[in-house]
C-alpha cells in the first residue's frame, strides 16, 4: 500500500506551498524536493493566496511565528479549503506560548486541516486548550503509551483531521483507525526541524494521495523514519547531527516506493 | 577570458549585498564566500541603503517576496544604480503571482539592471508583461531551441540588462551577442536554490569585472554549471540531493581559474 | 576546568532562545543542540516575552536587523535581565550602518548582557561609538596583539559585560582578567555565520555556569575553535567550505568534555 502511495507522489510531483519558519525552511524545501514534490514558500497575503491556488497542497507550520504571516496563514488555509487541497497544520510550540497556542486553536476553528502533525505536548495543548509544551520540545512526562489517548481520539473527531503524533512511537489515526509506527531514530531529535521536514512531506503525501489522507500520512511518517534509520547507518565515527541532517534527505531522494513498502514497520489497530 | 575574469572575482573580493529569499539565503552566502566573494544580507530599508553603498554589487531576489522589504529593494537598487554598482535581479516566481510580477515590472522601471538572471518562464514573463510559470520553476513548454527568442532581445534592449536564461541549455545575451552555455547537470533541479545561488555569484562576477558584464555573466553561469558537474561526479551510492547541495558549493570554494577556463563549455553566437 | 563546565551543558540541557539572522539560524540551532543545547526561535515581541521566559539564556544577534524584531530583542533582554538570564549580545555589523550601531548602543543602556561578541571591529564601534567595519567582517587594520586594548578593558567595565573579540587570536575579558584563545582555523571564516553559531554556543555555555559566566565564555571559544580545527583535519581534497561547516557542527556534537579541556589553548593574563 505505501508503495503505491510513494509512487503516487514520485509520479505527479504535487506543488507544496508551505508558511513555515525561517530556521527549518531550506531543509523542507530539500525534503519536498527529495521526494518527488516541488516546493513554494510564499508568506506574505496577497502572494500566498495566489500561491496556494496553484498549488496542490499547503503546509502551515507554526514556529518563528509573527504577526505579518499569520493573516497569509489563514488566507491561504481557508483558500486551500475552498479548493479541496489538503491543509497540514505543524503546531510548533503550542503550549509554549499564547501567541503560538491562541493562533493554533484559532487555526482549527477557521481552516479545515486534513492533518495535524505534532508532538504529543502540542496536541495535546491543542485538544485540551493547554499544555505543558517545554519550548518546542515534547514534555518527557508525555508519551505515546498502549492505547490511543482519548484527547487525540476526541481531537481528530471533533476537527475532522488526522492526527499524528510523533515521538518514540508515532501515532496516526482518523479517531478511528490507527497507525503505530515504530521507524525511526532517537538521533533524530539532534537535528532541528525534522518535525517540520516531515509535516512538509505529509503535504507532499497527502496531496498526491487525495482518496486516502490516512494511509498517505502513516506512509509520509514511516518514510520520514526509515530514512532517519538509512542515515543512522550510514554515519561515521566522525559524523555528527550536521552530517545526520544531510543523509536523511540524502536517504530521501533515494529510497525507492518498494523499500518504503519493505521498510515501513508498523501496525494498524 | 573567463580565467582572468574568475581571477579577478579572488583577487578583488567583492562584497555583495543580497536581498534574497529565507529559503536560499544561507545557500547563497556560502555560494558568495566560495567564490571568493564576501556577502552581506539587510533588508531593512534605511539598513539596506547604508549598506549597499558599502558593497560592490547587489543581488534582488523575488522570492519569499513581502511587503515590508520590497521598500529596501527600490531603495537600494537606485542607490547601487546612482553608485554604478552592478544590480543582479532574479525574478523568482514571476508569472506565478501579482505581487511577484508586478514587483519585477515595476523593479525593472525604476532600477537599472545590470543583469536579469531566470528561468525562461520568468524571463517571458518579464518580456511579456504574463506568463505561464508553474510556482518557482520553469513550464515545461518553455525551451531554450536554436535561436536567441526574440522575446529575450527586446527584452535585454529594451532595459539594457544582460539577459541570463538558465536552463537546460543557458543563455546569456545583451541584444547583440548570445553565450549558449553546455555546462551543468540535471540533477541541480533537485537542490533548492541553486538559481539563487548563481544570481549571487553573477553579482561577485560582475562587480569584480565592471567593464565586461556580458562576459562575467556568462563566466558566473559557466561556473556554476561546471561546478554541477564536478559535484555530481563526486556522488556515492546513497548521496542525494543535500549531499550534492554542499558539494556544489564546495566545488566552487576550490575551483580555480584556469579549471573554469578549461571546463567551462559554450558558444559565442 | 572547561571540562566541567561544558559536562555542565551537557548534563542541563539549558534552552536557548535566539533572535537572530536569518543566514544563519539553522546552523545555530544544530550548533546548540551539537552541544547540547535546546534551541528555540522567537521574534515576534510577544511571543518573544512568553518564550524567553521559560528559557535558560537569551541570544541577541543583530544580522538582518528588522525594525519589526528590534522591539521584540528589547523587550526580550529586558524580561531576561530581571529573570537573572544570561544575555548574549552579537552585535553583526555594528559600524556598517546606523540602525545596526544605533541598535547595539541602545542595547547596552537598556539590556544588561553578560556576554558581548563580535569580531574587533565590531567591539571597538561599541567601545568608540564608531567604527570601520568593512560589512560583516572585520577591518584587516583592526587585531588584537600583545596587551587587551583599552577599548576592551573600558567597554567590559563600563558595561560590566565580559567581551569576546574573536579573530586570529580570541581574547575573552572581563576587564579584569583576559584569556588569550588559540584554538581555531582561518578557514572558519570562509564558513557564513561561524560567528552567530559561536554567540549561541556561548549562551548555552553560560546558561548552564551561570557563577562563572568568564570562563564558560572562554570555554566556548574554545569548544568553538577546537571544531574548527577538528574540522579542519577531515577534509579531503574536494570538500569546500558546504562540507566544513558540516563538520564542525558535527564535531562538537562528538566533542566530549575531556577533549575539550585537552584540546583547548589559552593563556589567562
């Protein structure tokens, strides 16, 4: 099934539009590109509604948040809305701030998100309207345990999104059904912004994969994790997060849709 | 030709003020540096005035286009023309967005262009007053073939700008004569910003060769392309996009002149 | 001692807030969590307040220097200031421009830092209330020689900030005591924002000493250095500057503490 949906992205190189921050940018850009997509950044109002329309998907990613691309956020989400694209919401820091939690949960209410990719303290901010987010890191006290936790149920009931939760174990689920995904490398935490690589890349998923946003997540998320593993192992005694960053999107553009097929571990409950 | 002219970028280390997108930006300092050239980044309008009259050349770059540097890129563009520095525009996404279009028309009236480096959507764009460009990159429809368009003529007579059309096959003409340039690799596609890399390395060539910017022009394509090449030689087995980005750059920080002169493959029509 | 004091970072994990440029953000958020860091990016002046205040230290960098963040770094430092954290003030480019020299003086009167960095150029604008920064890098005429220059000695005192003057030789004072750093390689200069990365390093150094803020600052441009160096020994014949800054992230993520108080080169006068 993955190998289908990787295949679908590599065939029809879905135009990404994503407002996401200055610090992970370049690196979503490459990533989307690894991919088979093609990226766009556009964050100013009337330049991103533009944008969006000739897109095929939109990324809104949260970090470096400031008041001059929040309204080209909600412009262009509810543009893509209208249109049918599949909006990814990146809730970077929620539960850090006011500015960053209010703008989220304003977000939800306004813009219909086919996906919501975070870690578990920002979803949960997001699903109980606090949180306990330590800067843009995962509270430790947070974690993925056996069962899908009731807030995350509830959250993608109530907004309609999928909801992927990345961590130790990534969890992806429509409140139904739901993907354990076990790919993936504690060194990946190392490197800045692969949770936002990899929301750029659930857009890229997701959009060449209309009829099946759940599957095309679960696939962008394993992906995202074998290639963190591909590049673990590639790493010498003297490489460290900086090489690390480069062989993941390095592994990327290389793997193929039948190794993502072999390589994806995870089980649907 | 392009020996002396390469020489001359490592002897005079010129400082070039960018005014580039967040995607490329780092990309493109380290382009500069490798080159042997010494960047510097303000995008703030009275900061950016000051400043490009301390450098030796400036580099416009449309993409991430907004609202509050636009102002800058007016103002410094005029001063860099009332200073007789080179000013190199990149028209990323123009065709794809008003605010993209619009901003490069009106740039090209009220800035003088030394040299307007794009893909050909772009460039029909700018010819045209419309275009067909699909986001940052070129419509397939659009090709370089035998002959100089005529739209790239006008287009360079009209304004008195070198004209650089970078493609599978690049362009590089003032109205009168035309450098078609072999050098490069497809792969570069797949890097982010490699054309906002050569727009900054067209203003290092160009500023440090005032009296043959056609020349330099075409010398800065030349380098990039065959730096391309040197890199994707370099590739392993699991090397992809973001390895091959570094290599670029690191092929410019040890090409030498006399390897651009040898290298460096075109025609003079 | 810099062994303690970089398992210090290690063992806290201190979060880092930066505002700063954005050339060189990325590197500065890998170089952080090299070290063992957390970064986190705010500039919008509200969500700036909220998030440096669950931070450990503050890092001011005025590369890009916009009138829309100036605020967000006063209001910032300040909060900073009264909450007992590190405040490290990178003043790029002050003496290239008035916003930039304008900005760095306003700074030191209304935000008590701990730590001021830049190249001597820079320190000597902020000493003298002018300068000759030639852009971003120092003035070839300005070096550190045999004695700490008074400029220094009176900036340190009158600011009661230790400065860091980093170039061929790194001084690091507090106007009283002076550690003369040898660690380093010219070549880090052909890598963009070695500097910035360095200013985050410091406050994550600092954050985590907070009773001995002099030597976690040498310790710093020490650790910083030494990469450079380590760095230095892995490249082959076709690495450039793309390939080095890779690895001198990478080897202070591999740097362990011992290395660093064996490898480090300094003289306290």
């Amino acid at each position: 099934m993955f190998e289908e949906i990787f295949e679908n992205v590599r065939k029809s190189v879905p135009l990404i539009h994503s407002i996401t921050n200055y610090v992970a940018v370049n690196d979503c850009a490459n990533m989307l590109l690894a991919c088979g997509a093609s990226p766009i950044m556009a964050d100013e109002l009337e330049d991103a509604l533009e944008i969006t329309a000739i897109c095929g998907g939109l990324n809104l990613n949260l970090g470096t948040l400031n008041r001059r691309t929040i309204p080209a956020m909600f412009a262009a989400g509810k543009r893509a809305g209208e249109l049918g694209h599949p909006v990814i919401l990146d809730p970077v820091g929620a539960g850090a701030s006011a500015l960053r939690t209010d703008t989220a949960l304003r977000l939800l209410q306004e813009v219909k998100c086919t996906v919501i990719r975070g870690n578990i303290s920002e979803i949960k901010t997001l699903a109980l309207g606090s949180g306990t987010t330590r800067g843009v890191d995962a509270d430790t006290a947070d974690r993925v345990t056996g069962e899908v936790p009731a807030f995350v149920r509830d959250l993608a009931r109530r907004t309609g999104a999928i909801i992927a939760v990345t961590g130790a174990v990534d969890l992806v689920t429509d409140g139904e059904r739901a993907f354990y995904i076990y790919n993936g490398s504690p060194m990946m935490s190392t490197v800045t912004g692969t949770g936002c690589q990899l929301s750029a890349l659930t857009a890229a998923f997701v959009a060449a994969n209309p009829q099946q946003p759940l599957e095309a997540s679960a696939a962008a998320v394993c992906a995202m994790g074998l290639c963190g593993e591909i590049a673990h192992s590639r790493l010498t005694a003297q490489d460290g997060n900086a090489s690390y960053c480069r062989y993941i999107i390095d592994a990327m553009y290389r793997l193929t849709p039948a190794a993502l097929e072999k390589g994806a571990r995870y089980e649907v409950r």
